[in-house]
C-alpha cells in the first residue's frame, strides 16, 4: 500500500464549506470510483486551523492515477466544484505527498 497524505489549505472561513462538500457530494464520488480514504483531520493545534488534513490509500501510483483521473474529469463532480465554489474559491492550495509504510509502520 501506499498513501496519499493531502493537506488543504482553505481561504479563513470557507472550511465549513470544504467540510459540506466532502461530506455530502465528494464522498460519494470516491466511492462511485472505487477511491478509498483513511481518514479526515481538522487541525485543532498547530500552524493554521483553516486545514483540512486526509489520507487516501492505493495499491499503487497506477491505480490512484487511473481512478483520480477519473474522478476529476467526471461531470457530476465538475458541476458540484462549480456549484460550491459559486460564491468564491475555497482553497488557497493544496499540498500533496506520497507515503511508504516503513517495516515496522501499524499500518501497512
């Protein structure tokens, strides 16, 4: 396995609606196209609250290419972006890492 660490960093006061979206639309786009997560974080303590911190986990960088690229190009996720970002983008960017479980990593 590996895993995608992503980080994203939202205009102050625009969370709530990244929180919304994941929540009730992107979510469910993952799942049409098979992407898995391991799990959402808010920052409570440390550099910016305005964070929103997750983990998604691929067999390989094939697979996350493929079903990535999918869902980015796919309509009904294009349509909600634009629907919520109507009144105004919501990241100021967003980072992005790859991560390799080392031998005695709990999760694998």
């Amino acid at each position: 396995m590996i895993y995608e660490l992503r980080v994203y960093r939202t205009i102050p006061g625009r969370l709530p609606a990244l929180l919304s979206r994941f929540q009730n639309h992107t979510l469910k786009l993952w799942e049409k196209h098979g992407i898995r997560q391991a799990g959402f974080w808010t920052t409570l303590v440390g550099e910016s609250n305005n964070d929103l911190t997750y983990l998604l986990a691929w067999e390989s960088l094939a697979e996350r290419e493929q079903k990535w690229n999918a869902f980015a190009t796919d309509p009904d996720w294009l349509k909600v972006r634009a629907e919520t970002e109507a009144d105004g983008a919501i990241n100021q960017n967003v980072m992005n890492a790859f991560l390799s479980p080392t031998a005695f990593s709990s999760v694998k």
